[in-house]
C-alpha cells in the first residue's frame, strides 16, 4: 500500500511516523494544546493514539493525519477524517491539533479545508461534522470558516468523561457535501 500523502500549499498530511511520537507526545504535554482536550498525555498514551491512528489509516484509508510544513519537515501537528464514536457514530468527524508553535498562522484552516476537500472526494457520505467544548472558540469559529453550522438541539455530554468534569459538554457542528461534489 502506498504511504497517504495529502499537499497544500504549505502543508503535507501524511501517514504517522515513528519520529512522530515524540513532538506529539510534547504537544500532548502542553497545557495549553490539551485545555480543551483533557489532562496532558503520557508518552505511553501518545504511542497508543499513533497506532489507532496507524490501525484506521492501514482499515479505512483516513484518520486524523501527521501534518508537516513543507518548508522545513517540521511537525505541527495532526488534523484529518476518524468515523465518529458515540454519540455521533455513523457520522465522519474532522479534527485537528497543532502544536502551541504552530498556532495562528492558518495551518489548521488550511489543513482542515483540504481533509474536507479528500473527505468529500474519497468518502460517500451525506455530510462531516465536528465537536468540541463551548469554551473552544478557536475551534469553533475555524469550524465556521469552513462553512460548518452549529447544530440546532446537537450539543451532548460526552459519554467518556465524567458527570463533574467542566469538558462533558460538547457542541456539534456539521456541514453537507456541496452539490458540485
């Protein structure tokens, strides 16, 4: 099987490398990246998330994928297509993370836009949706941006976390394939 390989402009998206694991494992340790995420990863729990990510790419052929600038192979992070779990199974979600370093200079936007772009050329489904805390606003509004709308009655406590923890609530966001797709 050929190596997924994704470019824009800037950007590569691109299978998961064992060089990975330890940039995203200083991402995941940053308190700033996991805010809206949950407590920082270990290293251990960062080596878990790249094989899933390893595992759906070699199944599916999509999953939240390695971005790197093309200027200089630099990891910046990851953002891709995942089948959601509940409770939006059946639904393909999109999500990003970058690095602090790589942080408002419209990496994700682009990133985002052109998984949506290999979503709706390589997948058959009716839309792709998008959660996250209310509290995000930074990844709302790139939802937004990407002409995705909250979903009206939508919002959900998310199954995995506790009743007490401040992240449960998430917010939904989806966007219909274009009808010159």
């Amino acid at each position: 099987m050929d190596e997924f390989r994704l470019e824009t402009e800037r950007l590569i998206l691109r299978a998961w490398r064992d060089a990975d694991v330890e940039p995203f494992a200083a991402m995941g340790r940053d308190p700033d990246v996991m805010r809206f995420l949950r407590p920082p990863a270990t290293l251990a729990e960062t080596q878990a998330a790249v094989g899933r990510m390893v595992e759906r790419q070699r199944t599916s052929g999509h999953c939240f994928w390695a971005i790197e600038r093309r200027a200089d192979a630099a990891f910046l992070g990851f953002c891709g297509l995942v089948p959601g779990k509940p409770p939006i199974d059946g639904a393909i979600e999109i999500g990003w993370r970058l690095a602090r370093h790589a942080w408002g200079q419209g990496y994700a936007s682009e990133a985002a836009a052109a998984s949506l772009a290999w979503g709706w050329a390589h997948l058959p489904v009716a839309h792709i949706v998008a959660i996250t805390v209310p509290a995000n606003m930074r990844s709302r509004a790139l939802m937004e941006r990407l002409g995705m709308t909250h979903v009206e009655n939508g919002d959900f406590d998310h199954p995995d976390l506790a009743a007490t923890d401040p992240l449960r609530r998430h917010v939904l966001y989806r966007i219909h394939r274009p009808t010159n797709v």
